[in-house]
C-alpha cells in the first residue's frame, strides 16, 4: 500500500516539474545564450557610468534571469560602467553618473519564476504609480544639471505607472497597446524604406557603419513628445492605441511615435513607448529584440547611449 502511494505521490511530482518546464520553455525571458558582439567598444579607456534602476518593482531587470541582462551585457561590453540600483532614488544617488536607465517600472510587484508569472496578490496595481512625487523632482532637477534619462515604458499598465515621470519632460504616454491595422505589428518596422525613422544622431550615428535603417518594436505604447523634441520612432496616421477602460480596450488615435529624444536643461532625454526593442528575448522558443533577424536594434541601443553619454 505504501509503496503504491509511493508510486503516485512520484508521479504526481514527475508531472508537476513536467508542466513547469514546458511553461518555462515557453515564456518570455531573456534570452540568456545571447552574445553582444561589440568589435570596437567605444568606451576603451573612459568608462561612463550607467545606473539601471530596479527599485519600482520593474518587470525589467538586469540581473540573472532579468529580462534585461543581454542590455546590461552589451552596454558593458562597450565600455560602460554598468550599476545595478535596487532602492528607491535619493538625494546624491546618482553622484559620478551620466546615464539614468528606467524600464518598465511599475507600481506593484509581479512575482516571477523563470519568466512565469506567479499567483501572489499585491495591495498596489501594476500601474499604480512608481515614482513618488519627490521621486519625480529629484529626477528631473538631475536632468536639468546636466544627467540624462532612458526611461522606457512598455504597454499596459507600464504606460500609467511611469506617466508621472514621463509628463515632467512633457513627454505624453498613451497608456494601452498600438498597433497598425492591416499591418504586422509585432514586430512593427520602422525604417528608412517606410519613412518611418526620424532625422536625429541617433539613427546617423557616427557614420555609414553606426548608421540605424531598420528598427523593430513588439507591441507597445504610443507617445507624443513636447514641442522641439525630436521623433526616432514614427508611427502612422492609421495607428490605433488600444486603452484599458475597466474591463475592456477602447481603441482611439495612437500618438506619433514610439521613440521621442530632447535636450532638457543641460541634460539629455530619450522616452521609448516599447521595451522588447532594447534588449534579447524569446517566447514560445522563438527570439525577439536584438536577437531577431533583420533589424538593426543592437546598433540602436548602442546609439541611443552614446547620445545620452554623449559620444554623438
């Protein structure tokens, strides 16, 4: 009898870790066999320090198993002095830094295990916001001296959580998802052949070799940037911005752009409205991001950085 309970208590067990690694192999994550190739880096000497923030329970990381460790990879594999922060922001605590990286903050914690979401309960939504009002002003008067910000918010709910932050650069988030209809929209292409890349030294880059032609965001939010801001992103006039209203999506006119770049004060900001684009990912076994074919995202995170450092 014993050993017949044996058996199935096994079983049971076998089955279980069976149904967790198909769910795991089929999540998104990083995609951790990913190998930035940077034959020249650009920092060789002068290492320009980056902090990654992951204090606002970001669905970004860039940690082991961090959805964003290939971005961290790369970017120390082109110099960079890359710093993890996993607290919130204080007075001093970008001292010695040139580039703030914020992605896909968010106002509650969202368990994970190997890229699978798990059934734990939070007193705060996801898109409750992450940044407290001070939070918001320390930023921007860093900004203002002279720092630069990547703040990157993907689709819903990603959108309403950083919108505090994002408005204080006049840079509007749409909230939802976009798409183009009667198009593939994830990827979403933009390049020089749609006309749907932007004149700006990030996508010109140093020269022909560092030049961006092609860029492809998966899903997303749409963004509208303040008056002398640059677009990198243009989406078209036909882009729709699907925003939760309660239970459901109300599709209205996306805004312009998923990428918008400005000067503010002495400082530097880039706004993406997608955050797959800057880093290497598979889902359902299959690559996107930096590791998808066809794109030039890899050359496009590099330059985005070199911008905001101020190499371009």
């Amino acid at each position: 009898m014993k050993n017949a309970a044996l058996v199935i208590v096994s079983s049971l067990v076998l089955a279980l870790l069976l149904a967790v690694a198909v769910a795991v192999s089929r999540a998104q994550r990083a995609d951790f066999g990913w190998k930035p190739a940077v034959v020249k880096p650009a920092f060789a000497s002068v290492h320009p320090r980056v902090v990654f923030d992951e204090g606002h329970c970001n669905a970004s990381t860039a940690g082991l198993g961090g959805r964003y460790l290939p971005f961290g990879r790369l970017l120390r594999a082109d110099g960079y002095d890359f710093r993890r922060r996993g607290r919130a922001f204080a007075a001093g605590c970008f001292d010695g830094a040139q580039v703030l990286v914020i992605a896909n903050a968010a106002g509650a914690p969202k368990p994970q295990f190997m890229g699978v979401n798990l059934p734990v309960r939070t007193s705060r939504e996801r898109g409750d916001p992450a940044f407290t009002p001070e939070e918001v002003t320390l930023v921007r008067k860093w900004v203002e001296g002279g720092g630069s910000l990547l703040l990157i918010a993907d689709h819903a709910p990603m959108g309403a959580a950083s919108e505090a932050l994002s408005a204080a650069f006049g840079v509007k988030m749409n909230k939802g998802f976009v798409e183009v209809p009667d198009e593939l929209s994830d990827p979403l292409l933009f390049s020089r052949g749609n006309g749907r890349l932007g004149d700006h030294p990030i996508l010109s880059g140093e020269g022909p070799e560092t030049a961006v032609r092609r860029v492809m965001t998966f899903t997303g939010q749409s963004l509208e940037g303040p008056a002398g801001s640059s677009v990198l992103l243009r989406l078209p006039e036909s882009a729709i911005e699907y925003v939760p209203a309660g239970s459901e999506l109300r599709p209205q006119p996306a805004g312009e752009a998923q990428g918008v770049a400005l000067e503010w004060g002495r400082g530097r900001v880039v706004v993406l409205g997608e955050a797959g684009m800057l880093t290497a990912q598979v889902a359902e076994g299959k690559p996107f991001g930096m590791n998808l074919a066809g794109n030039d995202n890899r050359q496009f995170a590099l330059n985005v950085m070199h911008w905001l450092s101020r190499r371009l």
